[in-house]
C-alpha cells in the first residue's frame, strides 16, 4: 500500500487525519511525511500496524478475518449525542483516577484548556488525534471510548 493509497482508504471511512497527525503515529517529523507523500512511497508495514492500533481499526484485510471487524462501520449506528456525552464522563473519570488538573489533561491531550472544558461538557466532538493521544498517554482503546455505553 503506498501513501496515497491509504489516504484514499482513510478517506472511504470518513477519517480525517492530518500529515501532522500521522507523522506524529509514525514518530517522523511532519517534512518527512509530506516528502514522502509528495513520493507516494510504500508505506511499511510497522506503519501501517500502527496507524490501525491508532485508529482502532484494520487497513488491511486479513484471510482470516471478517473484513468488516474491527472497522469504525457501527460508528454511524450510534447516536453521535450519547458519545459527546460518555466522552465528557469517561475523561472527567480518566482524569480523577490520575489525579490531573484541567490544564494537565489538556497538556497531555495536546489540546487547549478550553476545548479540554467544551469536551468534558460535551459541547464539542472529539477528533481522531485526542483520541489517539488519549489512547497514548492513558492505555485506553478507542473502541471502549467511543462505544462501551455502561
């Protein structure tokens, strides 16, 4: 799979990730992502494998496997309401359990302490790269973040 490939792949199930966002999965500098976009290099393996332990989500179909699983499909099924409003509760949770203040929360998510607040009050959508960070930094799948409604 070559860059524009996968782009292209990201873009059929509606993920908008920035080369920003991807050089950061990839652990690159932003100039060499674009370099090899512009390129439309092979992507390797590894960074294929981590982009979908990222997203939550499988590129690459494998034999064995439903090529529907582990896909954001049931994404749409869910009311977009109770996920803003699960978000809020399961990051306010995250952030008592860590005992981190608001402005430490948003540091580690790499957002403003403003758009940490909208979150926690459910008055914005989280984006893809606040969810990979919170992945990240938390130990947290994405999959139990967006849709474990308990």
């Amino acid at each position: 799979m070559n860059i524009n490939e996968l782009l292209d792949e990201l873009t059929k199930r509606n993920i908008s990730l920035s080369g920003r966002a991807i050089s950061k999965i990839w652990g690159m500098k932003e100039t060499s992502f674009s370099q090899k976009k512009k390129d439309n290099t092979q992507i390797k393996q590894k960074n294929i494998v981590q982009l979908e332990e990222a997203l939550g989500i499988k590129l690459v179909k494998d034999n064995d496997s439903n090529p529907t699983e582990n896909t954001l499909e049931r994404y749409f099924d869910i009311n977009i309401k109770i996920i803003k409003e699960n978000c809020g509760k399961k990051i306010e949770n995250i952030q008592k359990k860590n005992n981190l203040s608001n402005r430490q929360m948003s540091g580690l998510l790499d957002i403003t302490e403003e758009e940490y607040i909208a979150l926690l009050r459910g008055k914005s959508n989280i984006n893809i790269q606040t969810l990979v960070n919170l992945k990240q930094n938390f130990k947290v799948s994405i999959d139990w973040f967006l849709f474990d409604n308990t």
